[in-house]
C-alpha cells in the first residue's frame, strides 16, 4: 500500500488519508494526548493501591520510606529535568531545521535515560542484597511491620513499570536518531519527534510524582 | 502549537529551572517537620505544581488546543473519581452506616 | 478540520456508480492483501470474521452448559470442567466477541465512510490493534490447552490465585486484548475529531458515530485500569506480591473495585454502540428525522460518565463499606435516566413513521422490547436490599443475558443486516431472514425468562447440579438454548447463501441518508471517488436524495484519478457549516 502521495518531494510524508500536513500533525498529537490519558489511568491503579494501603498503614510507609535512598531519588529527578529539556530542544532544532543539533539533543536524551537507568540498577541491586524484595521473595528483618513487604511490592510495581517505560523511551528516541540522520524531520514535518517527546514529558512527569511519594514521606 | 510554532528557547531554559529550583524546594522541605498531613500535601503541591510546568511549556499545551488540554485534565477527574470513591469503602470498612440510630 | 473560515466550496453532485468492477474486496488478491491491509474496510472484516468465530466457540460451549444442566445431577459433564467451561464462554464472549463486536468490526468498516474520510486517522495502528487482539486470543487458547482457567470471568482473588488452572496465560490475554481495545478507541477518537468532510459537524453526525465516540472514549479511561488489575494479578500469581492476596495481607475487595472500576464501564462499552445501530435502523426505516437528535446524542455521554460511578453495585455483598454500598445503590439508579431518555426517542420517533418492518428493523424491535427489560432488571438489582437476595442468582445471569445478548447482540445482528449489501455487495433472503430473527427471538425468552424466576426464588449461578424443584425450568431453558441454535443455524445458510447467490445490491437498498449509502456497493478502495460535502444532516429524508449526493467539484480533489491510484493532495479544503450553496 503506498503511503506517500508523492506528489510534491516536501509533502513526502503525508499519508494519503490526510488533506494536509497540519490535519495529519493535529490528528497525531491529539492520538497521543489521548494515548497519554491511558498511560495515567494505568499508572493511576498503582497510585490508588499506594494510597489505600498508605492510608490504612502510615507508619509502615514512614519506617519503609527510611530504606529508600533519597539523594540517588533526587539525582534521577534532576537527570530526568535535564532529559525533557533536551528532547524538546530536539524538537526546536527540526522546527529550525538544525539536523546537527536535532543528533546532538536526541543523543543527550538517551545518555540521560541511561543514566537514570544506572542509578536505579544500584538502587535496585542495594535493596535486593538486603532482602527488600516484592512480598513473595521479601527477606530484610530491618522493618518493624507485618505488611512492610506489601510496601516493597508496591515500589516495584511502580517504580518498574516507570523503568520498563524508560527502557521504551529509549528505543524510541533511538529509532527517532536513525531517522534524524536520515535528515527525515524538518520544519514542515518532525511529528514523530513531537509525539515521542510527549511520551518522553509524561514519563518525567510520573517521576515527579513517584519521587516525593516514595523518598520524602516523614 | 500548531506546525509552525516555534519554541522560545528562552521559555524552555527557563522552564528546566524552575523545575531544579522546585526540586530543591521539595527536598529542602523535606527536611523541615510540618504538622502530619501538612508534609504530604506540600510535597504533592510541588509536585503538582512541577507538572503543570511541564505540560504547559515542554508538553506545549500553553500553545496549543485547550481540546488537548481537556483531555489531559479528564485523565485527572477519572483517577480521583476512582480513587475518591474507593476511599469511601476503604477508610470506612469497620463504620456501620446508620439512619435510624 | 478546522472549523474556522466560511470559504464557498465549489461543489456538485456525483452519481453513484452501481456494482463497480473494482471494489475494496477485489481491487488486490491475495492473503497477505489482506493481512497487511491498511484499509480500515478489510481490518473491519478482519475482525467481523474474527468475532463470528468468537461467538461460534463461546455459542458451543453455552448450548453445552445448558445440556448438562438437563437433570439436576451431573448429566454429561463434572463439576470441575462445567466451571472450566463457564469460564471460557464469559471470557470467549466477553473479550473476543462483545467488546470489539460492534465497535472494531462494523464501526471499522463504516466510521470512515460515514464521515466521509477515506479512512481512520492511524491505519497502521488499526491494523496492529487487529493483530494484537489476535495474539491475545492465541494466549486464550493456549490456557484452555494448558489446563483451562476455572475462576469466572471475574478472576476474583483469592480464588484466582490459588486455582491450579492457567490463570496467568488467560489474563495476560485479556490484557494484551485490553490494548488492542485502547488502540481502536484512541485511533477512533482521532479520526472523529480530525477527519471529518467539509460540512460534517458534530450536529450532523449520524448518531452511531456520536455512540462510537462515547464507547471510544469509555475503552481509553476504564481500559488501563483493567491492564493495571490484571498485571498486578499476574504479579500476584507470580511473584505473590500480596496486594490483592488476603493471604499475604492483602486485600481481595480492592481487587474488586479495581476489576469493576472497568468492567462496569465496560457494559456501556457493549451496548453504547448498540445504541447507535439502534437509531441508524429505527429512522432509516421509519423514514423519518429522529426525534431528539441531542438528546440521543448526549445521553450516550452522561451514560459514559455516570456508567464510572457505580461500579460497586456489583460488590454489595463483598464486605466493602456500607457507606459506599449506599452511595453506590444511589448512583446506580441515575444510569437508567439517560438509557430511559433513549428508549423513549427511539419510541417517539416510530410515532406517525411510515415504517417498514424489514429484517434489520425487525431486529431493532425486538431490541427495544429485550433492552428494555434487562435494563429494568438492571435498576432492580441496583437496589441494596433487592441485590443482597438476588446477589449471585440466575437473576442475575438473566439480567445480563438480557442486555447483553438481547441487547447488544441483537443490535449487532440488526447492523450487520442493515449493511449487509454495502459491506459485500449482495442481498440476503428477506424470508429467511425474518424466520430466523422470528425464532431467535422466541428461544431467547424462553431460554433466559425461566431463569428471572429460578433467580429469585434461590437458584444460585455458575452451579453444574441444583435441586429437583428447580427441573421444569432449568429444561425450559435448555430446550430454548436448542432452539436459540437453531435460529443461528438458519441465518449462517442464508447469509453464506447470499454470498454465493444472492443477487446484486443496489448502493442504497433501504433509502438512507448516511453516507456509506451514498458509495458503490461495496464501495470502492478510498470510499469515494470525491471529497463528499454534507450540507443537510443525518436523518432529514424530506429532503432530495441527490443532496446527500454533493462532493467538492474539480478534479484535483484527493483520489479522484483512476490513472495513478494515488493522486495528489494538493487543494486546500477549508471546512465551515456554511458551504455556501443552497
Ligand atoms: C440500566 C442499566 C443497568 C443497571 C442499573 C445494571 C445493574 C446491574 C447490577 C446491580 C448488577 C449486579 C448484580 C449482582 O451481581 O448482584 C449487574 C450485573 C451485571 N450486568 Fe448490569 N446493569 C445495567 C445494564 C447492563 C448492561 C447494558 C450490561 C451489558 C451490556 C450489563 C451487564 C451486566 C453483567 C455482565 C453483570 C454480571 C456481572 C457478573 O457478576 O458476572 N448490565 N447489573
Ligand atoms: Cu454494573
């Protein structure tokens, strides 16, 4: 099935379903601002679980929280600020048609994920070791509580499903980069860079949530 | 933001900070002892405030169609009306519901 | 489209071209035509054969449920596979064939066309969403390989995770299915907003589009939450993360309210789009504008909205709090104001109609009578102190036979031979036709009305034995189940039938106004061969049929060149109600 009409070499990228490249950019960001309200309402149940069990056990969540490391929860906010600042300074360069600049922001984006990917490999790696597992498999004597294994499932979940996003984001900006080189986004066309931006804000933004809820509680 | 809006580079930087000053904030807060619920609800309320900053700057909603806008803020209506209702069985399991005494 | 600027359109009318040689079904050969196709027609019938085998398995395996519940003992099969066996039909029916029924199958085929584009606004998600509802079938029938799942379709904890049956396999399908339903609605909710032809706003939208948009946006709020419920239960099972288990101090209600957070809402996804056929059939064949355009309309919102509220009158009994069964009791009632608002338009508009009483209005009557009555049920049930004796009974399986088959399936059934000619080009047995619609509706009462009065006297559900009072009743319904085949029997011979040997549909057989009547049938590849204009709305059969007829004049208008296949896009087309002419 063709997908570009070919007709003039700018319009290349237009499907043949759309009038114009403006339909065809609207009709996408608004797609992917509704596929934002799924990614919430998933991330939402997390939320309501945290908040239920954190309402029926606030001194679990208090004693548990002391366990989390917050200067490493703080370093991975700011890696993520800076992330969205370079993703969206990957959008402005195509909208000013600066290729170069458009590598050198989708590449940052990516060396920060995978940092913020690191830092949480340690984290991970420091509570596994002292047996502060999901319920099941939970082993750490440190906490006073019969439910403090619950809270650890709760983190996981949360944090995880955040990293296994992370973990999309990255193939996606890296899918974005190839086609960057390729010099495929421009002015008059850089939708894809704009939705995997959106995805990209959306992933910072559980992350603003998740790192006062999880590391700041007292 | 339609196609041909351009970014203001300026907005962007000036966003990115916000966000670090803000992150400090709440850290900093952190550390200072409010009275009980009052802690939870500055740290939300930062927090909250943080991604209103990036959805209206880095996210472009600021420029865009208030449509999009809407349906961001239905997500929100939806999970608190999940939440809010699931609260009404789970903070009251152990309270009998009376009328007539 | 912008609604902005009131630019004059140059427009005229195009004739329809009947029967055109080449059509969406033949213009390209082969499978793998088909199972790449980015044309939103062939994905919708994709899935309209994908769901009749759905219906077909789950069908089986009711009709075998019904038969071993001949005597009150064991008859043929044992406890354990009948609960193995209920669970796959709630499951089979539930996820692969109500949920993407109406929307992804006949929704599929006719949103395009009926807005006049020339297909969604994502068509390679449309296909992935296809795909993806096939992987998570194929996860289905690797559980009923693998041990079957004998929880409910419920997968209530703690049961769920204690049974040895394959309950991970199972949800991890209805999970992967979720995702194929949150792709149509998002793609759905894009196309409605963006792709509309010049001259289609929202007042002329034809009512199944503006109950499409209401399911759509059901399946992309409530949808994640089923993926988060079902993930955290996988979890559970796996891992014993102990959120929903009672046994390692979680809690099994909020399991509940997590799983009816969405499943409530999902019953509107069911039937919401039934809706819309509803109106599409009752005022196409009283040809008559419908009676309370936005009142119709919008109670297919306030029924997406209220329909988040009330999830809890499935979990009276539960051990929730009695604060929220209260409150939950309460809101419940308010779902029947704008179901009844609907009901009582579809009536009104009959009203003084020259209606003709063809099959797929036949179908709309006995939706309407059906309907009517499990939605009445609906609202006894939601009463707290009624459900706490009715809670778990057959009056319950009643109920959501009621809505769910004499509901939504009727109306499907009524959709499909509405646009039975348009999707395949050949009429059915108008005879035939209505025997089996006759049939179908007298075995559906006689197979679910004896189970309102087994219900309320004490028959419990999903139980393979009962006690012998109970015998004549229990028979009744088998025998209607018997029957109930029967009928379906009669209409895939005629259907099937007309495929080979039916005789050629004209474009418009039933003197609609919508636009999917105003295309070859079936239609062509891109829809149309112009850009169509719409100027009067959906249902205004007083006016000259050619009026519904007007495209945008010119030839450089889109995929109006048969020379090239693809044309140029170059024109610019400023929509605005005001097309300037007439
Ligand atoms: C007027 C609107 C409706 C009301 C007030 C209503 C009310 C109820 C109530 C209170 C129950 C719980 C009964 C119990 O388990 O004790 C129930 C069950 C059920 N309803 Fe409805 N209902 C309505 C419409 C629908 C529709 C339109 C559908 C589907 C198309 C539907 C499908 C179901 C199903 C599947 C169940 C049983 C779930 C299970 O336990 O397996 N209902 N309904
Ligand atoms: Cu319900």
């Amino acid at each position: 099935m063709a997908n570009n009409s070919g007709a003039a070499e700018k319009e290349a990228h237009l499907a043949h379903h759309f009038v114009d490249s403006e339909q065809q950019f609207e009709a996408s960001k608004l797609g992917m601002w509704v596929f934002l309200v799924t990614e919430i309402l998933f991330f939402g149940g997390l939320f309501v679980a945290y908040i239920v069990y954190r309402s029926w056990h606030p001194d679990l969540f208090e004693q548990a929280a002391m366990t989390l490391d917050t200067t490493l929860g703080a370093v991975n906010t700011g890696v993520l600020i800076v992330s969205s600042l370079t993703i969206v300074l990957a959008v402005r360069a195509a909208q000013i048609n600066d290729q170069r600049q458009q590598l050198i922001m989708l590449g940052s984006t990516i060396a920060l994920a995978i940092t913020f990917m690191v830092v949480k490999y340690f984290e991970y790696a420091s509570k596994f070791e002292a047996g502060m597992l999901p319920a099941g498999l939970y082993t750490y004597e440190g906490i006073e509580h019969e439910l403090a294994p619950v809270f650890y499932s709760i983190y996981y979940m949360l944090t995880g499903l955040h990293g296994i996003h992370v973990i999309i984001g990255i193939g996606l900006i890296s899918w974005l980069m190839v086609n960057a080189a390729k010099g495929t986004y421009h002015s008059g066309y850089f939708t894809p860079i704009e939705i995997v931006a959106l995805y990209w804000h959306l992933v910072d933004i559980i992350w603003i949530f998740l790192f006062p809820l999880l590391y700041l509680i007292e | 933001m339609s196609l041909h809006h351009v970014l203001p580079l300026k907005t962007m930087i000036g966003t990115a900070v916000a966000l670090f000053v803000l992150t400090i904030l709440t850290v900093a807060v952190y550390y200072i002892d409010f009275p009980d619920p009052l802690n939870t609800i500055v740290a939300l309320g930062i927090a909250t405030v943080k991604a209103a900053l990036v959805c209206m700057f880095f996210m472009g909603l600021y420029w865009d169609t208030k449509f999009n806008t809407l349906v961001l803020l239905s997500s929100l209506l939806f999970f608190l009306i999940m939440i809010g209702i699931i609260l009404l069985d789970t903070l009251f399991r152990d309270a009998p519901f009376q009328i007539y005494g | 489209m912008a609604d902005s600027g009131s630019r004059t359109l140059r427009i005229r009318e195009f004739p329809i071209e009947e029967n055109p040689p080449k059509n969406y079904l033949n213009h390209e050969r082969g499978l793998m035509s088909w199972l790449f196709t980015l044309d939103h027609k062939r994905i919708g019938l994709m899935y309209l054969a994908s769901i009749v085998i759905a219906f077909f398995l789950g069908g089986m395996l009711a009709v075998g449920l019904r038969t071993e519940l001949w005597t009150p003992a064991g008859t043929f099969i044992d406890a354990d596979t009948y609960n193995h066996i209920f669970t796959l039909h709630g499951v089979i029916m539930v996820f692969l064939f109500i949920i993407p029924s109406i929307p992804a199958a006949l929704g599929n085929i006719f949103l395009p066309i009926m807005l006049g584009a020339k297909d969604v606004a994502f068509p390679r998600l449309n296909l992935a969403s296809f795909w993806v509802y096939s992987l998570g079938a194929v996860f289905a029938l690797y559980s009923i390989a693998h041990g079957g799942v004998d929880t409910g379709w419920t997968f209530y904890t703690p049961y769920s995770t204690e049974t040895g049956s394959a309950v991970i396999s199972m949800t991890l399908g209805a999970f992967i299915m979720g995702f194929s339903s949150i792709m149509t609605g998002v793609n759905f909710i894009a196309t409605i907003h963006k792709m509309r032809s010049p001259g289609m706003s929202w007042g002329r939208m034809p009512l199944f589009l503006w109950s499409l948009y209401a399911t759509s946006i059901i399946q992309v709020l409530a949808t994640p939450v089923l993926g988060i419920t079902l993930l955290l239960l996988v979890m559970e099972r796996a891992l014993g993360i102990g959120i929903f288990d009672p046994a390692l101090g979680g809690d099994p209600v909020l399991y509940q309210h997590f799983f009816w957070f969405y499943s409530h809402p999902a019953v509107y996804i069911m039937i919401v789009p039934a809706f819309g056929i509803i109106s599409e059939l009752i005022t196409t064949f009283s040809r008559k504008v419908i009676f309370g355009y936005w009142a119709i309309a919008l109670s297919s919102l306030a029924i997406a909205f209220i329909g988040f509220l009330v999830w809890g009158h499935h979990m009276f009994v539960s051990g929730q709090s009695e604060l929220s069964s209260v409150v939950f009791s309460f809101l419940t009632f308010f779902v029947g104001i704008p179901t009844g608002i609907k009901v009582l338009n579809w009536v009104t508009t009959l009203y003084r109609g020259s209606i003709s009483l063809k099959t797929p209005m036949l179908y709309a009557m006995i939706f309407l009578i059906l309907f009517t009555i499990g939605g009445v049920t609906g609202i006894m049930l939601g009463a707290l102190s009624v459900n706490v004796h009715l809670h778990d009974t057959y009056y319950v399986v009643a109920h959501f036979h009621y809505v769910m088959m004499g509901g939504t399936v009727f109306a499907f059934l009524g959709g499909l031979h509405y646009w039975w000619p348009k999707i395949f080009g050949k009429m059915y047995n108008e005879f035939w036709a209505k025997v089996s619609a006759v049939i179908l509706f007298i075995a559906f009462n006689v197979t679910f009305l004896p189970q309102f009065v087994m219900g309320s006297q004490g028959m419990p559900r999903r139980y393979f034995n009962y006690i012998e009072e109970f015998q004549v009743m229990h028979q009744i319904s088998t025998v209607g189940s018997w029957m109930l085949g029967v009928g379906f029997i009669i209409m895939a011979i005629y259907l099937v039938h007309s495929l080979y040997k039916g005789e050629k549909a004209p474009s418009n057989p039933w003197g609609g106004r919508t636009l999917e009547w105003m295309t070859a049938s079936p239609p062509i590849h891109h829809n149309f061969e112009h850009t169509p204009v719409i100027i009067h709305g959906p249902y205004d059969h007083h006016k000259p049929i050619r009026e519904f007829r007007l495209g945008i004049a010119g030839s450089d208008n889109g995929h109006g060149h048969h020379t090239n296949g693809d044309g140029a896009h170059t024109e610019e087309v400023e929509s605005g109600d005001q097309t300037g002419s007439r």
